[in-house]
C-alpha cells in the first residue's frame, strides 16, 4: 500500500490583477505648466520673428526714400510733381493727395518716405509712421540708443515738425537729407540686431530649461 503525502501551497487565487500607477496630480500640473510656456515662447518668437521682418522692410522704405531725395529734393513742401500740361507742381501736407497718380519730380524728407511707403492716402499707416521714427531717431537721438516706438499721436505729430523743420531749414542739402536717412537706414539694422539678440535669449533659455529637466 502506498501513501501520498501532498503538500498543499499557499497559493493566492483570488489575487488582484497589477494596476497601471497613477499618475501624480503634482506631475500633470507639472505637465500642464511646460505646455503653456512652450506655447507662449512659441508666440513670443513669432512676435519677434515679426518684428525682424517688419524693421527689414523699414530698411528698404528708408533706402528708396533716400533715392528719391537723391533725384528732387525740395524745401518748403512735401511733394514736386508734373501736372496735365507738364508744369512742375508743389503739394504741402494739407494737399498731398493731389500727388496721386502723378509724375514725382521731387520730395521732402518726410514726403520721400511718405512716398515709398505708402504714398498720401497711408500717410497714418505703421509703415509709415515707424519709418518716421526711425528718421527722427536718427536725428534726435545718439546713435546705437534703442528706438522708442509707439508715441503718442501729439508726440509723433511735434517729431514729424522737427523733421519738417530741419528739412526746411536754411543752408540744408539733399546731400545732408540723403546722410540722414542713411543714418536711419543703419538704426533700423541696429534694432534688428537687437531683435535677433532677443531671439537668441528666448531659445537659450528653452535650452537650459529642457537640459535642467
């Protein structure tokens, strides 16, 4: 006869199955936090990336004012052009849209940019009034200082009278209007490399953050 001794094993039968852990409400916070500020570095570079392309185009506004003056300058209006019998006109500011359409024979320093950026009917335009700030610093403000945008409108309307002024003034040159708005020409480079300095700081600083995690 032969006896069978079985060993019964502490086997847990009923035992639960591994749950997934779950996830830390400190860590979707977390989680959350980083994607807001990736998307707000992500519109901040956009916003700069815009400000670098805008401050290019003011170059170009500002070159091709500058060609204008080298072909007319004039004093004491805004615009010289050809009427329907060919006869050389002047248009002040009240009067400038009469220009429209019409032979430019000659400009100001604030018609010349007026002109290339837009003509008489955007003479309130941004390309238009940014171009002027850009002018103005250049004559206002030592060079390699930051530009101040965005005046006030009586304050930007007292700088566009400072322009006017100095255009006016007795003994000026086109040659000396033309140097200005080469100085102003080399401000707009300067604040675009300031924007690119910005640009490079912003993406630095992702940098280190995604090192530091």
């Amino acid at each position: 006869m032969t006896l069978e001794f079985r060993v019964q094993h502490d086997v847990a039968t009923d035992a639960a199955p591994s749950r997934r852990p779950v996830p830390d409400r400190r860590s979707r916070v977390r989680r959350a936090l980083d994607h807001l500020a990736a998307r707000r570095t992500a519109a901040h570079l956009r916003r700069l990336e815009a400000d670098q392309a805008e401050l290019a185009d003011l170059q170009r506004v500002l070159s091709d004012a500058r060609a204008v003056v080298e072909r007319g300058w004039i004093q004491h209006a805004w615009f010289a052009y050809l009427d329907d019998r060919g006869r050389t006109r002047t248009a002040s500011s009240a009067a400038a849209t009469e220009v429209t359409g019409r032979p430019l024979v000659g400009a100001c320093l604030v018609g010349a940019v007026v002109d290339v950026a837009g003509g008489p009917h955007a003479v309130h335009a941004q390309p238009v009034q940014r171009s002027l700030d850009l002018v103005w610093h250049a004559l206002a403000v030592s060079e390699g200082s930051p530009v101040t945008w965005c005046p006030a409108p009586d304050v930007r309307m007292a700088r566009v009278r400072d322009l006017t002024r100095w255009n006016d003034s007795g003994g000026r040159t086109a040659e000396q209007v033309a140097g200005l708005l080469l100085t102003a020409e080399r401000v707009a480079v300067q604040e675009s490399d300031r924007v690119v300095e910005r640009m490079r700081a912003v993406r630095e600083k992702v940098t280190g953050r995604g090192s530091g995690l």
